[in-house]
C-alpha cells in the first residue's frame, strides 16, 4: 500500500511541477469560467471557489487522491498490492490525461469522481451493503452534474444491485436477509442520485436567473442535419419553417458530400461536420433572434431537430454507431489505410462545403494529412480492448438479468465494462465520435482490464 501512495503522491507531485505558467483553454472554458446555463454547474462551483489558476493546483491532486482511495479499497478487497499498483500506474499513463489537469475544462474533476466510483465499486462486489450503495449514488449524482456522462452510471448502479445480490446471496445464508431485499438497494441507489439532480434543477434557474438549458438542442439538431429523412410537414410556426428548411434545404450539400464518401472519410467528415453544425456550419441563429432566450432557442433546436430524427430512427441510429466505432479509432488523421483516402477525397472535392468552418484541421489549412505507421498497431491494440471489455460488459449484463454467481474479481471487471461501454453510448447517441471521450472514461478501461487479467490468473491457478 505504501507503494501505491508514493505512486499518488509521485504523480500529483509531477503534475504541479510542470504545470504550464496558465491554466489551458478552449472554446468550451469560457463557459465554465462564465457558468453559462448551458452547462451544468458543478464544475463551475468548483471554479468559484479555487479560481482558474488554482484549479489546476487543485486538479491533479484530487485526482491521486481518488487513485490512492481506489488502490486502497483493491488493496484491502483483493490483499494483492501489484494488482492496485497496476491499475493506479494504469490511469496516470495517457499523456492527455495530465493536460485535463491542467485544463479548465470538466474532464479532469469527472475523472477523479469516476475513479471514486470505481474504488467504492470495488467494494462494493465484495461487501455490498445499502449504506455503501448510498456512497455509490452521491457519487454518481456529483459525476452527472459535472458532466452529463455520469447519467450514464444509473444503469451501472441497477446492474451493481442485481449482480450483489444473485451472486452473494446465493453463497451465504447470512447475507440473504440483508440482500434479499432489492428494493431497499434500488432506493439506496435512486434516491440520493435524484435528490443531488434535483437539487442543481432547483439551484441552476437561480443561480442564472433564467430557465436552465443545456446544449442537447444544438446536438439533436446538429445530427437531424447530418441524416436524410422524409420532409417535415408544414409548420404555422415561422421559426420552425426556417429551421426545417435548413435542415431539408440549405444543409442538404454535406449529406450529399457524406455519401460520396468512402467509410473510413465519411466517418472522419461526420466528426467535424457535425460539430461545425452546432455552430459556423448552421445559420439557425438568425432564424431564432425571435427567441432571445437562450434556454428557448435550445427547446427550438432541440424540437426540430428531434422531429427529423423521428422521421428516420434508422438513420439516426446508422450515425450513431458510426460516432461509436469513432470513439474506438486512434489518431484518424494519422492512420495508414485512412490519410491517402481522406487527402484524395478532400482534393477531389474541394471546396468542400462549409469548409472553411469544419475543416480548419491541416497545418496551414491546406488539408493534407500524413501518415503514422505506428497508429496502425495501436488502433489494432485499442479494437483489441474494445472486443474484450464489451464482452465483459455483455457478460455482465447477462449474470445481472439471469443471477448468474460471478467471482468478486470478474464481477468487478464487468462493472467497470459496463462503465466504459454505457458512457462510451450515450457519448455517441448525444455527441461526435472523438477520441478525447474515450480518454474521459479511461480509468473504467484500465479498471476492467485489470481486473479481468486477475480473474483470469485466479481461474488458471486454481
């Protein structure tokens, strides 16, 4: 254990030594900075209280913190101080990582709540009790209103109940009283979850003084633009009109671009446009200056966007597997097979449209990409993780809904799947396909290996 907390320590250590001279930022830092209502408040409480410049003093070190408490509970759930070093080690080693810890963005504080989660998880599979499930529920309920990723947790808490449930009490009569009641675990589980979402909904109207918002109206209007689908019905609603036919109309030329596309370029190009069409790539602000409210001009997106995707479910869910597998691909710009048909699609095709919005991406705009060898071997390892940890994920599922007996061990690793895999979900269903979300999920990643590893090195030796 101690080497695990010098590991901890070790790394908040390196994180404040080579702090840049400022915080770094992004488009997106201005609005925690701000508390826009668009995004969710916990991570800008954070901000209030430590400031920018503080924040990322504060950020490394609550994050080894949350590593010391989980190595700590492997430590003492499982008595093997390699495995805790390992997963520890594990979640320190992707360089992006430390640069959330230096940026004022949300990724940096969710990771260190996820990483508690995990710990107090790991426990959980061993010692489950209603109380400790109550632990499990602040923390997710703190992780969803940092990032909405956390939403994705809920399902993993009901997975947790089913799985401690089935697999202990089946093992021992002593704890068949105290399990055998799942309904007292679920209110443990929904309960303080839905005080703490409750409570920013109540706080967030006050603290903006308008209506809360959130940006799912630009995401559901951005992916509506990037499917076909039927044409809307005539609206009396001017502003709805205007949209549709943007929708329909004026941003039919990227869809049509989309389908020239050879897969691996289409899956590229659909990151980007859908991003640019939350903002440059779409004209919806004028169509909503009669809404000068912004949580209503969201509601607006939102419905018209929805509407469309209603029209076209298939579609919708066709773009969202491709977000899916984007999640899985390292370094797309670099990749062997996908750099000569991505540079030959774009010279062919230029201007592309809304070019200069979406696909500033090259070295002096000239969008022309080169090669990595080396990206082709890790995208092979990272298809390799996803295929493992999603029949981890799948396994689980399956043991909660039959009450089927799992080891502590693989119970574990199937939770932390089922994180990786949930959140990785709902980033696709809600969001583009970028890498960086994986790296956001990545201690339930290292979690899930590790634990699988060892599940299976029990299973050998024994």
């Amino acid at each position: 254990m101690v080497a695990v907390l010098s590991l901890c320590a070790a790394y908040a250590l390196f994180c404040l030594v080579t702090n840049p001279a400022g915080p770094i930022t992004t488009p997106d830092s201005i609005h925690y900075l701000n508390m826009t209502p668009i995004v969710p408040l916990g991570y800008p409480f954070l901000l209030m209280i430590s400031g920018a410049r503080g924040a990322i003093i504060a950020q490394p070190i609550i994050f080894a913190a949350a590593l010391a408490f989980m190595g700590r509970e492997i430590v003492r759930t499982t008595r093997q101080p390699w495995l805790a070093a390992a997963a520890v080690a594990g979640c320190m080693i992707v360089p992006q990582i430390r640069e959330f810890h230096a940026s004022i963005l949300s990724e940096s504080l969710f990771l260190s709540l996820l990483v508690v989660f995990l710990g107090l998880s790991i426990r959980f599979a061993h010692y489950p009790t209603w109380r400790l499930m109550v632990l499990v529920a602040i923390t997710v309920g703190a992780s969803a209103v940092v990032r909405r990723t956390g939403f994705a947790l809920v399902p993993v808490m009901l997975v947790m109940v089913l799985l401690a449930d089935f697999a202990k009490a089946s093992s021992s009569q002593a704890l068949k009283p105290r399990l055998g009641h799942v309904p007292l675990f679920l209110v443990a589980a929904l309960a303080p979850f839905g005080v703490i979402i409750g409570g920013e909904q109540v706080i967030a109207p006050l603290v903006h003084r308008s209506a809360p918002s959130g940006l799912m109206g630009r995401h559901l209007f951005a992916k509506a633009a990037l499917i076909d689908a039927p044409s809307a019905p005539a609206s009396p609603d001017p502003v709805r009109s205007a949209l549709d036919d943007q929708l329909e109309t004026k941003l039919a030329p990227i869809r049509d671009l989309l389908e020239q596309a050879p897969d691996p370029v289409r899956s590229v190009l659909t990151i980007y446009y859908e991003t640019c069409l939350q903002g440059g790539c779409a004209d919806w602000k004028r169509a909503l200056t009669r809404e000068p409210d912004e949580a209503r001009q969201t509601a607006v997106l939102g419905a018209a966007g929805m509407a469309r995707i209603r029209r076209a479910p298939l579609n919708f869910l066709e773009l969202t597997w491709r977000h899916y597998r984007s999640l899985w691909t390292v370094n797309r710009l670099r990749h062997p097979d996908t750099v000569p048909a991505l540079n030959q699609f774009i010279a062919e095709h230029r201007p592309l449209p809304f070019e200069q919005y979406a696909l500033a991406l090259g070295p002096d705009r000239s969008l022309v990409f080169e090669a990595v060898p080396a990206v082709r071997y890790a995208q092979w390892a990272i298809a390799l993780v996803a295929m493992l940890t999603g029949a981890l994920a799948v396994g689980g599922l399956v043991a909660a809904v039959v009450g089927l007996r799992l080891p502590p061990p693989l119970l574990v690793a199937g939770v932390a799947a089922l994180t990786l895999h949930g959140g990785l979900l709902l980033t696709a269903l809600l969001a583009a396909g970028f890498t960086r979300f994986l790296l956001g999920l990545w201690p339930a990643l290292v979690v899930a290996c590790a634990f699988g590893g060892y599940a299976v090195k029990l299973k050998v030796k024994s």
